[in-house]
C-alpha cells in the first residue's frame, strides 16, 4: 500500500489508524475474492458503498458503534450502513423493530425512511462485520476476509478513543466484546433486533435513550435518534 494510487478511499481519519491491516497479505487475499466474486456473481453492496459506513463517521468522530453481521442481501437494500436501507426502500423486519424500540423507548413515530445516514453523520458507526455479500445469500462472503480488517476497526476504536458506546444487538456482535477494553468504554448488550429474538428482550432494552444518558454524563452532545 506505499503507492499513493492503492490508497483506498476509506473516509477521514480511518486509513492513518488502519493502514497496517490494508497492507496486510489476508486484504489482499480479500480484494482478490472480491474481484473473482464479481466476475461470476452479483455483490452487495456497489463497490463505491463498501466503505460507506466510513466515510459517513469520520474516525475521530465515532462516538457511538452498531455493529450488524452482514450486509442486506436484496436488490437495493445494502447501501454499506448496518441496519440501514436506502431511502424509498422498505424497511426490513430487523430495522422496523428497531423502529419499534425507538418508539417505545423515546415517544419518537416510526419514520417513512429506513435511510439511518443522519444517525452516521452524528457519530453513530453503523458497522457490519461483513461488509459485502452475495445476491440472495446471506452469510456467503463471511470467513473470506473481512472479519479480520472489521475486527482492527472495533480494535482501534477501543484503543484510540475513551467512552464510546458499543451496542451489542445478539449473540455474534456480543462475541466481539473481547475487542473492546470495558474499562474505557461503555457496552450495552440485547438480543438481536431480528423478528427471531427481538421479543426476548430487544423490546423493552431502552438503549437509545441509555446512549443518550451516557453522552450526556460525559458532557457530550445526545443523538438525535428521529428520521423523516
């Protein structure tokens, strides 16, 4: 990665604290999966929305971090923000409970848009451990490089900044709290928002207003959770 031109265009701050993990032979191996998959296969999401989450939440902004699995694998809905859909396009049952919390937690109406950009440009992370997949295949890129490169994202994170809120939405994202060194930041753990889980207890967690709660006690601004 010395060659100015194989710098990736990542967003403000990400590739001075990554750069060890692009130069790294195993993102190599990826971007040479990726450029085979392509040939054969249609990926999620387009190639200039892969790093999308980045470019939203500059590093030296991350305040909060959400962290999803994969990206959504139907036409038009992964646009490289976890979670969240392009706007005009539904939102998926994971996403409405969310929706629902929200709702019930903060009095705020369930939005028209599943678009969470305004929620990235505030320094909410909106991470997948993934950050592409196959069309109509959920889980198919997972294990074939990313986790690793996602994984120095949360390492960084953790190791840079001091009282970031990590919400931890089921058992996988949960797994990645070794990552994160607890005594410097805050993580809020709930079970998946997924039709599957979300009534086990995802409905009732209050964590949007608990993040709010935590920015505030470090005199920090609060999120503003609404959407059109």
């Amino acid at each position: 990665m010395d060659n100015a031109q194989q710098r990736p265009d990542i967003g403000d701050g990400w590739y001075e604290v990554l750069a060890d993990t692009f130069a790294a032979d195993g993102f190599a191996q990826l971007k040479r999966f990726l450029v085979d998959e392509k040939a054969s296969h249609t990926v999620f999401p387009k190639a200039r929305n892969i790093f999308a989450a980045f470019h939203a939440t500059p590093f030296e902004k991350v305040r909060v971090v959400i962290l999803g699995q994969d990206p959504y694998h139907g036409p038009g809905q992964a646009h490289g923000l976890s979670f969240s859909v392009p706007a005009g396009v539904p939102a998926p049952p994971s996403l409405v409970n969310i929706f629902k919390e929200q709702q019930r937690d903060l009095g705020i109406p369930i939005p028209t848009t599943g678009d969470l950009t305004p929620w990235a440009q505030q320094g909410v992370l909106l991470l997948n451990a993934t950050l592409t997949v196959r069309a109509g295949e959920a889980g198919s890129h997972q294990g074939r490089g990313w986790e690793p490169f996602t994984d120095a994202v949360i390492r960084s994170i953790s190791e840079k900044h001091n009282g970031v809120i990590f919400l931890l939405w089921g058992r996988f994202a949960q797994q990645k709290a070794e990552l994160i060194d607890a005594q410097r930041h805050y993580l809020l753990r709930a079970p998946h928002p997924s039709p599957l889980s979300a009534h086990r207890g995802f409905i009732g967690c209050g964590h949007f207003s608990k993040v709010n709660e935590l920015l505030a006690a470090q005199g920090k601004p609060t999120i503003d959770w609404s959407l059109p």
